[in-house]
C-alpha cells in the first residue's frame, strides 16, 4: 500500500508543475551540453531546443507557427510529442478581441472537449503580459491518449498573443514534460513585441 501510495504521488508530481515565469530581454547565455538557442527571428524571441530536434516555422508573416518536436512533422504538421508556438501580431484586428481577452477566451474552452479531462489551470499578470496555463488530457476514441498543457501570453502593450503547446503520448508525459517544461521555462521573449 505504502509503494502504491509513493507511486501516485511520484506520478502526480511529474505530471503537475507549471512552468514557471517567462522570461523577458534576457541575454541568451550558454546552453548545457544538449542543448542550443533557437532563434525565433520573426518575433524576436528564442528557444531552447534539444540537440537532434526538428525546427520548423509554417504561416504568414504575421501569425507564423514554429515547431520544435524530436521527430519531423508530417504534411499536416503533425507530430507525437514536441511544442508548437503559435504567434497572433494585432490580435484585434485579427479575432475581434484583444490580446488578453482571447488568451482568456482560448484558455476557457482549452480541456472541455469531447475526451478531454481539465488537469489544472493557472492565470497571472505581470505588467503588459497576460499568462494563461492550462493542462489536460485528452483521450480520443480513435487515438492514443496524450497529455497536452498550453500557454498563452499575451502582451497587452503590442496586441500580441503567443500560444505555447507542448504535448506528448501519456505514457511518454513524465520524461517529455522535463525537456518540454524546460523549454518553456528557459524561453526569452523581447518584450516590446
């Protein structure tokens, strides 16, 4: 009893965690072994990306979307386990609300779909940046069960909306969720954007 009891809180551990906060016009500095920056040159910002891990950014300039997943994403982008970032410049003049507001809105109806369990959820403000976080499972009938947890910030100052997505298999979660959480941690963003 007293190993079971030990396991469900290990596993509850690894599955919760928020990342902390962002990070804001920090001079990028050395990488450990394994890892290096990547540039995200179109919103002026950089992410730590595993050694042997894809990158690549689809859309318009306006609202690019960067991928950084362990294996290439398939013509649909798809992929098992990786973040995306989903970038919404004038995010008024694009979805009818403010920055702020649709990173709320986003977040709201992000865990309640059909085979989806909410797992957590957290909501700041620091200065211009609204940070909205929310975690859960999703569990489709045709597909392996996964573990998504989402991010949207938004700057309130610039109308600008970052959606952070990293997701992985449930079985993969704990392990993913070290390298995922570490990326969204460690990820430095200019703060006029």
């Amino acid at each position: 009893m007293l190993r079971l009891l030990l396991l469900c809180t290990l596993l509850l551990s690894a599955l919760a965690g928020p990342a902390r906060a962002q990070q804001y016009n920090v001079p990028l500095g050395t990488m450990p072994a394994g890892w290096t920056w990547q540039v995200l040159p179109e919103i002026k910002a950089a992410m730590p990306l595993p050694t042997g891990w894809y990158f690549k950014v689809t859309g318009e300039k306006g609202a690019p979307t960067y991928y950084l997943t362990p294996e290439e994403t398939d013509e649909n982008d798809e992929f098992q386990e990786g973040l995306s970032v989903q970038v919404v410049r004038k995010a008024k003049g694009k979805t009818g609300r403010p920055a702020a507001d649709y990173a709320e809105l986003l977040m709201m109806r992000a865990g309640f779909g059909s085979g989806q369990t909410q797992l957590e959820k957290t909501a700041t403000v620091e200065g211009p940046f609204y940070k909205r976080t929310v975690r859960y499972r999703e569990a489709p009938p045709e597909a392996a069960t996964r573990i998504v947890y989402q991010m949207a910030l938004a700057n309130a100052k610039t109308d600008t909306l970052y959606l952070l997505t990293f997701e992985a298999p449930e079985a993969a979660w704990p392990a993913a969720w070290r390298v995922g959480e570490k990326m969204i941690q460690a990820w430095v963003l200019d703060a006029r954007q």
